[in-house]
C-alpha cells in the first residue's frame, strides 16, 4: 500500500476501445490508429463495501461498482480476488487469502476492525483464524472493493487506509510519458487490461500477458524470484523491469535514444512501443511483443 502512495502515474497508451496495459516479443500488428494524450486517473464509479460486523458466507461474493473485479468466498475456503470479464466469462485471480482446503471458511469484518478469513464454525471467541489483515484496533472500519480494483480495509472514521491488496488497475485512458517525469512506474501487485488481454506485475516479480478468453498465459518478462521492484517507461523511451537498485535492468525493450517514444496496449493482444510520432497506422515500431498471434 505504501509504494502505491509513492509511485507515479503509469505510462501506456491503449486502443480507443481498450482499457490500459503493457508487455513485450518482436514485431507489431496492424491496429487500429489512436491520439496520444495526456493520462487521466482513473475514474471513481464507487466502491462497494462490506460493513462492520458482516460477513461473507462461503459461496458469497462482492463486484466491484466498475465490474471489472469480483472478490469471491469460494467453497474451497479461499478468499479470492478475481478481474473479471462478463458474468461467468473468464476470470484472473489478482490477490487470494492462500486458505484452500478450509471448506465451509467465511470472511468478516470485525467490530475491532480486524478483517478475518474463519474454517467453518471458527470465530472471534471460539478461534479458528486461518487469515487476517491485522487491523485490530481501527475504529468504524469497512472493507471496501474499490472501482480500480483495489481491495482495502479503511479505519478511524475512513481517514485511513490501514491494509491494502495492492491490486489497483491502472488508468483506463490513452496516455504518453510526462515530459516532467524521469519514470512512470508499475509496482508489484498492479494490473491493467485492454479488450482481449490482461497484464498483471505480479508481486513474485514476473510480468505476464494473460489471454482474456481462456486465461491463458501468453508471455512473459522471465523475472520471477529475480528482486524486481518497479516496471518503468522511462523518459528515454526505455521500457523494462528494475531491481530495487534502479540503476540498472533486470529486463527491458533495448528502445532508449529515443525521447518521446510511447507504449501501446493494442486490442489485438499487443503490446507496441512505437517512437514519437509513430504509430500503427503510420508505422515507427521500435519493438513489439508479437503476441497479436496467440489472441
């Protein structure tokens, strides 16, 4: 939660009918022409909220007001967030409890402010914690699912953020690197989506291209276990992972030398940077994932 408050806005640019994203592989594929604008935040369509003292029975679930994440009480005993697609259509799961094999588990938020995953007939005076945030002692706390996606335990009449999934989805608009800013960072945990794929940061460091249709795994930065600490387009025109050592790369598009470059997200599955001025109508393609072909 802390690194959300700390990092910048992400740079991506998207299809006019695409969400937001990034990933990378070789060539481009013909999409469809979009403007570069500034990046806008994204919008609140509200959060839905599980109040103090409710629960959520297994097989319960909350969506988002933005329906595009659902978090799920399944029956196996795991909390499960989900971005999702249409009604029963596929799904990714963002953030889970890691409580599997706890049939019957619910989740309830506690008058103490505690936000607790219970086995089946467990509970605050009989035991049986399998997960919880550890927000013991925050006054008047809800559990709130917020339209990016985020999943957040808020306390002391709402003032504060007292845990955090740190799945937020990024600005769903069309956007280029600020001028005035060195990086434009992803973290860990972030995700975004454009009409056919889903791209998730994943907090084990891996950045990874999921196909929308069957969530499937299409590619991916190979940096799993390897310390990463930020996906970054930098003003150079450079795209990759950092370490916590920003200094250097632990993977990235080789694309640097080139200021005002852009990425894109297209709605063909991929994901493009194309230099200023360039773009899939008029060509400038400086590398591309090529996953256009697994879509």
């Amino acid at each position: 939660m802390r690194r959300h408050l700390l990092r910048g806005a992400f740079i991506s640019l998207l299809t006019a009918s695409a969400v937001a994203g990034l990933v990378p592989t070789a060539t481009a594929a013909p999409a469809e022409a979009t403007e570069t604008v500034n990046c806008e935040p994204l919008q609140d369509a509200g959060v839905t909220m599980l109040g103090t003292g409710r629960k959520l029975a297994s097989g319960d679930s909350l969506t988002s007001r933005s329906k595009t994440t659902r978090l799920v009480m399944q029956p196996d005993g795991n909390l499960v967030l989900y971005a999702v697609t249409t009604p029963g259509g596929p799904k990714h799961p963002l953030w889970n409890s890691k409580t599997w094999g706890n049939p019957g588990a619910y989740a309830v938020m506690q008058t103490d402010g505690n936000f607790v995953v219970y086995r089946k007939g467990g509970g605050a005076k009989t035991g049986g914690a399998l997960w919880s945030s550890k927000t013991y002692r925050a006054t008047d706390a809800k559990l709130r699912l917020e339209s990016d996606g985020n999943l957040s335990v808020w306390g002391d009449e709402g003032a504060w953020i007292k845990w955090s999934s740190s799945t937020r989805e990024l600005s769903p608009t069309r956007c280029a690197p600020y001028p005035s800013a060195p990086y434009q960072s992803m973290w860990g945990g972030d995700w975004a989506q454009s009409a056919t794929v889903w791209l998730v940061f994943q907090e084990d460091g891996n950045l990874v291209i999921y196909r929308k249709r069957d969530g499937k795994a299409i590619w991916n930065s190979g940096t799993y276990g390897k310390d990463a600490w930020t996906f970054d387009v930098a003003a150079n025109g450079d795209v990759g992972i950092h370490p916590r050592d920003v200094s250097t790369w632990l993977w990235h598009t080789g694309t640097a030398g080139n200021y005002g470059a852009y990425a894109l997200l297209q709605d063909d599955g991929n994901f493009v940077v194309y230099r200023k001025g360039g773009g899939p109508k008029t060509g400038g393609a400086l590398w591309a994932t090529g996953t256009w072909k697994n879509v």
